[in-house]
C-alpha cells in the first residue's frame, strides 16, 4: 500500500459572530473588500467563506473565513506586514458590531 501524501499546507482561520443589524452589508464588505485585500497581500494562495449552520442565532449570524497559506512563514508575514491594518479597518467600519476568534491550523492530510 502506498502511503499517504501528506500536504504542509497552513490555514488561517478566522471565525465570526456578527450582529443581525450589520449582517448584510458585512457579508457584502467581506466577499468584495476584505477578503480580496487579504489575497492581495500576496500571503494566501486561496479562500474560502462559510456560513456556520446549527449555530444559535440569537446575537448574531457566524461565518468562518478561511486562507491558505504554502508555508508558517507566509501566514507570519501577513501578521507582521498587513494584519495590524487590515484588522483596524474591520473595528472601524464595524465597531462591536462583530467579535472574531482566530486559529492557525496545519493540514495533515
């Protein structure tokens, strides 16, 4: 039997509660201005958004954006070159209209 590959790949994972009243004009924000300044960061090499279902709604929609990065040095050089002002951006156009937990993960297989 052949073994498994086993791709390096690092994905920034950002999930995200936000407040019904902003919900729309952030998801709209999200899919034509934010994402596309993260990829053009030259950072990521893909993305992906999701919507969270089976989650409690009553505070607010969850969506998780996901980025792909080659290596752990690219996903540094984001946080270290462009994460500051990216994430600025977001708190002033939104406020507390939304909270954002993010992980790093390492794909194994």
């Amino acid at each position: 039997m052949a073994a498994a590959y086993i791709c390096s790949m690092i994905v920034y994972n950002v999930t995200i509660k936000v407040a019904h009243q902003i919900a729309a004009p952030w998801l709209e924000w999200m899919k034509t201005e934010h994402m596309p300044r993260l990829m053009a960061s030259g950072c990521f090499t893909g993305s992906r958004l999701f919507y969270l279902m089976e989650q409690d709604e009553s505070d607010g929609i969850t969506y998780c954006a996901q980025y792909d990065c080659n290596t752990y040095e690219d996903y540094k050089r984001y946080l270290d070159l462009h994460a500051a002002a990216i994430r600025q951006e977001g708190q002033q156009l939104w406020g507390n209209g939304y909270i954002a937990f993010r992980t790093v993960m390492r794909r194994e297989a």
